[in-house]
C-alpha cells in the first residue's frame, strides 16, 4: 500500500515550478479508489468472520443447552432441526455485535501495520475513512432486512412446531388470540337482550383460513360460568354481511369458521356437569383470517409489513399492542443500530496502538457490544411496562451510540 503514495510523492518532487508537475496530481483519484477498494474489503473479511464467529458459538451453545431436553418424544434428529430453523434468529441478532467487532478487526489490523497512519499522513480523513467501513456494514444491513421479512416468519413457526414447550402445559398458554365477545338472545318481541359474555381463545391460525385448538367460555349477566367449548380446529367457510355501509371493517361482514371435534361441558346452578361431543360447530369473528393470523402470532414472529398490517389493524379496532409496536420499531430500526455501531467501533481504533493494544480494543468493542444490546432490551422492557413511546425508547440507544461515536471521533481528529 505505501507503493501508491510514493509514486505520488516522487513524481511531486521532479519539478515543482513546472505546468506538467501539476498534471501529475491527477493520479491521486485512483489511488484513493485503490486505497477505499482495500479498506472495504479488509472491513467487509473482519465483519465476515466476527458475524460468523459469534453465529457458530450460539449454534455451539443452544445444542448444548437442548441436550437436557432430549428424550423419547424430542430426540437428537428433532434437535438439530430445532437449531437449524432457530440459526437465521441467532444470525440476525448477532449482526450488529458481529459488525462492531469486525470493524474494530478490520480496522485494528491496518492501524496494527501503521497503514491508518500513513492514510492519515496522506491526507486521508478519518470521515473518509469511516464512511468506507460503514459501506460494506451496509451490506449487513440489508442481510438483517432481509432475514427479517422473508425468513424469521416461517423458521420461527418450524422451530416452534418441533419444539414447543406450552404444549406440555395443564393450562392454556398466553400466546394466541384472546377476545371477549358480548352475547345476546332474542326476546319476545324481536330485540336481542344481553346473555352474558364468552371468552374466546384461539391456539393458531395461517393465512389460509385454518385455526387450531378453540376454546370458549360462556358466561352469564352475573359473571357465573355456564359452559366450555373445546374444538381440535376449524376451517374458515366464508363470510356473511351484516352492514356493508358501515365505516368500521369489523361491522361490515361476519366471518365463519367450522369447528371440528367439539367437546362441549355445560355447568348447571348446583355446579352439577353434563358433557356432551359434537362433530362441529360454526365460530363467527368479526376478522378476515388475515387479521386472526396476525392476533395469533407473537411480534417476533411478524415479518416487518405483517407487524406494520398488525398495527393499522389495531388502531382501527381502537386499541394497541405494545409488544407488537415495539417489535415493528426495533426491526425498523436495526439499521440504525448496527451503523452507530460501526460509527463506535471506529473511534476505537484511531489513536497510538501504544497507548491501548488492539486486544484490549477489542474486548472493549465486545463488552460494549453486549452492553447495547442489554440497553435495548432495558428499554424495551420499560416501554412495555410504562407505555412510552416504543419509537423513542428505541431511538434512545442508537442516538446516544451515535453521538458517543462522533464525540469520540472527533477527539481524534
């Protein structure tokens, strides 16, 4: 690499009061296209190897932890398939750690050869500098989109289905969909009285209009419960209207769901039980089966336009989800994330290798690293715990690594 700067430095030294010397400045254009190429591609291998590094050790750790988890019914086979559809998770949330990191390798090693310092001495800008590692992070940036969108929907839903640990419960699991609907009758002369209320649970439901195991607990005007619904699952069978005209969607039509392998209790006054099985029933909800999958699906298992669809439908219902919200955000986001991250591993780099090691650099990176990552789940927490502005809490770590990063950058300058 010095080669291209002696070459320039030679022909500025042959004479200076000459027209033709001033020509001669013309190379210096491609050798920074030289120098950027080198630069990007040392980061692009760093970050390459740090991302991988960090996926290989987590893939290491999750099949040591599922070993105590084997046994008759979750064998080694289902194990390693676990693992395999929970990789693009682990891959995903070690992109922005994997980046820092590999920034401050990629850069480490060229300062460990004093190759930063002769750029700087070329008149190389430490923005310059940056701005080319942050190019190939961008990379990973849209690897993390990409992952987000297309392939943690389906892996997630694969790996739960091998390994699903709620279906061991005694008890209804809180994920799914829960409603409480208002149940009326007819009177005498035509009006519907209220008759209580049933409490609707539904397991699971894709986009194709099939639901898992439904349960439905029926109460009366007092709160006194009358009966249980347990069917296995249901086909969705079409959609019926009831006002068209009206501005709400959930107004406008009925949507019908057959019920397959029901079981019905009924709870008398004096607490006496009758059971009784019926081969199937019809369920009404006033959601498209588009909309029951995105109520049944945690946020994590949302792509990015599945958790936007998710959050226009809640405000149209009036009401909001928190998890979900701050689900769409974080995603949204992780761009941000991992360039203030790059910003940061950046300003570890520049400055005397005498004072700190490229060692020492590193596990600063890795500490700091793991210590976003604690802070963005931190705030996560307390935005679901508050109410605050999902967007703001998530917006708090990523300006304050930014800002972090500059200042220190600018120290160096």
């Amino acid at each position: 690499m010095s080669a291209l700067f002696s070459k320039s430095s030679s022909s500025n030294s042959s004479k200076p009061n000459s027209p033709k010397a001033k020509l001669k400045f013309a190379p210096k254009p491609t050798n920074l296209k030289v120098l950027s190429r080198y630069v990007k591609l040392n980061a692009l291998l760093a970050i390459i190897g740090a991302v991988i590094g960090l996926w290989a050790l987590q893939l290491v750790f999750s099949y040591l932890s599922e070993l105590d988890s084997l046994d008759d019914n979750y064998t080694m086979g289902e194990a390693i398939k676990y693992i395999f559809y929970r990789s693009p998770y682990f891959l995903e949330q070690f992109i922005p750690t994997g980046a820092l990191l590999g920034a401050v390798v990629g850069l480490g090693l060229l300062a460990n050869k004093s190759e930063l310092v002769v750029m700087r001495a070329a008149g190389v800008s430490v923005y310059r500098i940056v701005g080319w590692v942050l190019q190939p992070a961008l990379i990973f940036v849209l690897l993390a989109l990409v992952i987000n969108q297309f392939v943690l929907p389906h892996s997630n839903q694969l790996a739960q289905e091998i390994n699903d640990e709620d279906n061991s419960s005694l008890v209804t699991s809180v994920r799914g969909y829960w409603t409480v609907q208002p149940r009326f009758e007819s009177a005498k002369d035509g009006s519907a009285k209220p008759d209580g209320s049933d409490i609707l649970y539904i397991d699971y439901a894709d986009v194709q209009g099939n639901i898992g195991e439904v349960k439905r607990w029926h109460l009366d005007n007092n709160g006194n419960l009358q009966s249980a619904i347990h069917a296995e699952g249901g086909k969705y069978i079409g959609r019926e209207p009831i006002d068209t005209d009206s501005s709400k969607p959930s107004e406008q039509y009925r949507y019908e769901w057959q019920l397959n392998n029901m079981t019905k209790l009924m709870i008398g006054q004096g607490f006496e039980s009758s059971q009784a099985i019926a081969p199937s029933d019809t369920l009404s909800l006033p959601f498209a089966p588009e909309s029951v999958y995105l109520l049944t699906r945690k946020a994590e298992d949302l792509s990015l336009t599945q958790l936007y669809e998710h959050r226009q439908f809640m405000r149209q219902q009036g009401t909001r989800s928190l998890s979900h919200e701050l689900a769409f955000w974080q995603k949204l986001l992780s761009p941000l994330s991992i360039l203030s991250l790059v910003i940061v591993a950046c300003s570890f780099v520049f400055g005397s290798l005498r004072t700190h090691s490229l060692g020492l650099r590193i596990v600063v990176a890795l500490l700091f690293g793991l210590l976003f990552s604690y802070v963005q789940d931190l705030v996560g927490f307390v935005s679901l715990a508050t109410g605050f502005s999902p967007l703001l809490m998530v917006l708090l770590p990523i300006i304050a690594s930014a800002i972090l990063g500059g200042y220190l950058l600018k120290r160096q300058m």
